[in-house]
C-alpha cells in the first residue's frame, strides 16, 4: 500500500504526516506528476485559500493527473481545502474553479450571528453509519473542524456526514472510492486517527 | 452543535515549562512535550504554547518542541511569543503548529496580521491582546506582560485585527491575569461582542465557576487557563463535567478515549 500525500506547500501537511506516522501508515509526498507513479491512495490535505491551491497545483502540474485520478475512481481523501476543491467552483476569491469532480459550489458562512470561521470541536451526524470510512466511530463523534467556508453539493447522494453550525452542512462526502471530509482527522485526535485508518485500510 | 473549547497553556522558556507543572505520573514534569502528551490524554480540546524565551538563539529549542509535540499529540496547536514576521509563522507552522499567535509584532506593524492570512489563511493567525482597564472606563492594550501602555484601545484593536486577517482573538487581562479572581467579564463580553471571531478569555480563573463565567457572561467561545491545571487542582475532565452540569456544550472527555 503506497499512500501519497499531496505537498502544494500548505501549512499542515507534517500534521497528517504524523497522525498517517501514528497508524503505522507511512505516505510518500507528492510534489509532482512523475511522484504518483506506483501510488495506491492519495490524501489531499489543505488549509489555506481555494485560489492559492488551485494555482500552486496547475504550477506543479498536478491539476490534470489529478482530474484524472477522480475520473478513474482511485482512493482519494481530501481533507478541508481537498475537499473544497473537488467541486466546481467556490465563492472565494471571486469564484475560483475547481477541479469539477462533484457538481456543486463552494460558499461562505453567513456572518450576521454567526462566529466565523467555525473553529472547534463539533458533532457529526452520520448519514450512512455503515459507510467504512465511519467503522469504529460513536453515533455521534465529536471532531475539529477550522474554516470559513463549506460546499454544498447538488446531489445529496455523495453526503456521508452533516454538521450543524447555524445551519446544516455536508460535512463529509463520498462517491465510489472518493471520500472527503471538511474537518481535520488529522486533528481530531483518537477518533480522527481511526478515521485516517479506515481510509487507509479500506 | 460546536462546543466551547477548554485550552491549557503552557509557558516555555529553553525548551522548559515554566515554574513546572504537578503532574505525578510525569517523568518529567517540565518537558513541555510531556505536558502537552498529558493534557491530550484528559481530552484538552487544544494547546497553546507561549515562548517567553528572550533570546533568538533559544527559538531554535521552541522549534524542535513544536516538532516533537506535533509528532506525539493529534489536536490543534497554537504557538506564540516572539513571532514577528510571515517567516517565522512559516517556521512553527511547518514543525507542527496549526496556528501562530502575535502580539507585539503586530502592535508594531500591523500588515502582519494580513501578510500571515494572505499567506496561510485566516484560520492560522491568532492577535493575541493584553489588555488592562484605564480610568475612562475601556481597556487600552499594553505590551511586554503589562508594563508598556500603547494607545490602543482594546475593542478597536480587536475589530481592526479581525478587519485585517486575524481568525481568532486570544484577549487576556492584565488586571486579571495571575489573581485567580475569574476572568474580566466585562471585557471579554465587549471585545466578544465586538468582532465575528471567535474569542478566547485568558487571564485570572482559580476556580471552575469562573470558566462557566467567562462562556456564559464573558460569551467567550473557549477559555484558557495555566495554573489550575498545570498543579493539579483540576483535570480538563473535571472542568468539562463542571460545564456540562451548568449546560454549557463541551466535548465530553471521554470521547477521546473510546476508540
């Protein structure tokens, strides 16, 4: 099982590093096209600006491999930003476009009562509890969530998870073998940890 | 529903805990990196690590700590004191932190709070605010631990930081702060009030009802607290079922611990 992780040079790839380092899952980064070559799952982690991303991936030339690994259904786990970024576009950044893998936009929270970003510990409310990426969690697992903005997916299908933060949201999708959640694992402690294993495991 | 998160903070200086901390079953008590593996463990809902390390040449040691704290513990680091440039968050970003927080660096030139954002979004950037109570009724911030006055009034310089990139406010009180007389409502409460970010009372608990206090009448979105912890005289568990019972919303502890 070779598990790469994406290196567009945001913030806290070392986390997901070591949480992978934790469940005895070693990955490999990926800084261009050439380093997929022999790789099984991919993991997109990302914080930061949806513009940013997007660009820092075209300039590394991973933009298209990318749209072609979603194409052909290969494991794939986005994390926050590398959830974002699967969906057409997003409001950030005067609408930047995405990598259009699901049909649907990226949007802000709305400010007028609500603290934004949605910073913290929150519950999920998982929409298929039979879904692996899930085995092993609580009815209701607490975990971190830090962003301003969420997408809203067209087909409700994909959702695999909600939250509730002033509104409800979809925080986690899947489709075939891409999955993606708009909080941290990586940060979420034991219960995160066993969410990055699932992944890796399924 | 998003709960209120409880931060210990832990001061370092060369790579130490300050003043230690009363863990028993701690073969170290004062390896920072120990402590922080701790409070995981009694289901902190984060850490913040304050250098108070005066010399550039010990920032090396903050470094190799936030490297190893991030390799052990999985949740979300903040790391402040002595930041003043987009380099040095970059620096404590990369060994692990999730988020960097500023205080003087930003007194002195503001533009760091959205040079940081820009570069690695709102989320990372913390203002940290001293801020202690003037004669005309408002706060004015101070620097270097509350002995320098700037002419900063406190609730402005809140909205102006979140106005240029900040994603969270770390507010502590200097009037408060060591007395363990509760957490300055009041100000808590106003800058709260004041700004779309999330807030996090600092300065003066001594016991559990002033972290009840400062969520409810402060409506601060997480509090942080040192010596209550550090010595033992409550665990984050303990302080998670206080909240609970007054009907406060807090990841129960033990969800750490179930799988």
């Amino acid at each position: 099982m070779n598990i790469g992780l994406i290196d567009y040079g945001a913030g806290n790839l070392h986390s997901v590093e070591n949480a992978l380092s934790e469940i005895g899952a070693p990955c490999r980064c990926i800084r261009e096209p050439g380093e997929l070559e022999g790789i099984d799952r991919l993991i997109l982690p990302g914080v930061g600006a949806f513009g940013d991303c997007v660009s820092q991936l075209k300039t590394q030339r991973l933009w298209e491999p990318l749209r072609r690994w979603l194409a052909e259904d290969r494991p794939y786990l986005g994390i926050c930003l590398g959830y974002q970024i699967l969906f057409e576009h997003s409001e950030e950044f005067d609408g930047a476009e995405g990598l259009g893998a699901l049909s649907g936009k990226v949007v802000r929270f709305p400010t007028s009562d609500l603290k934004v970003p949605h910073m913290g510990w929150n519950t999920l409310s998982l929409v298929n509890p039979s879904d692996p990426l899930w085995a092993g969690l609580p009815e209701n697992p607490y975990v971190y969530f830090v962003h301003s903005y969420f997408p809203q997916p067209d087909e409700a299908s994909v959702v695999s998870a909600h939250c509730d933060y002033g509104l409800r949201f979809a925080a986690a999708i899947r489709r075939g073998q891409t999955v993606a959640t708009q909080f941290h694992p990586e940060k979420s402690q034991a219960l995160g940890l066993q969410i990055l294993a699932n992944f890796v495991r399924e | 529903m998003l709960t209120k998160r409880i931060i210990p903070c832990l001061d370092v200086t060369d790579g130490r805990v300050v003043k230690g901390t009363q863990f028993v079953d701690l073969r170290d008590a004062g390896d920072p990196v120990e402590c922080a593996m701790e409070y995981e463990r009694q289901g902190a809902d984060e850490l913040v690590f304050l250098d108070i390390t005066a010399s550039s040449d010990a920032r090396r040691t903050m470094v190799d700590v936030v490297e190893e704290t991030a390799r052990q513990c999985h949740m979300p680091l903040t790391v402040g004191g002595g930041i003043r440039t987009v380099d040095d968050m970059r620096t404590m970003l990369l060994a692990g932190a999730d988020k960097v927080s500023v205080n003087t660096a930003a007194i002195n030139r503001p533009e760091v709070i959205a040079e940081g954002a820009r570069a690695f979004g709102v989320q990372c950037i913390v203002l940290a605010i001293d801020a202690k109570r003037n004669d005309s009724g408002s706060w004015t911030v101070y620097t270097h631990g509350g002995r320098n006055p700037t002419d900063l009034d406190a609730i402005e310089w809140a909205k102006r930081g979140e106005a240029l990139g900040a994603g969270e406010i770390l507010l502590t009180s200097m009037d408060a702060d060591g007395t363990k007389d509760g957490y300055d409502l009041e100000l808590t409460r106003t800058v709260s009030e004041a700004v779309n970010i999330p807030v996090i009372a600092s300065g003066g608990v001594g016991t559990l009802q002033h972290l009840a206090d400062g969520l409810t009448q402060g409506k601060a979105d997480a509090v942080l607290a040192a010596s209550i912890f550090h010595f033992g005289e409550y665990t984050i568990a303990e302080s998670k079922a206080f909240l609970h019972d007054q009907g406060i919303a807090v990841r129960p502890a033990q969800a750490v611990a179930t799988c």
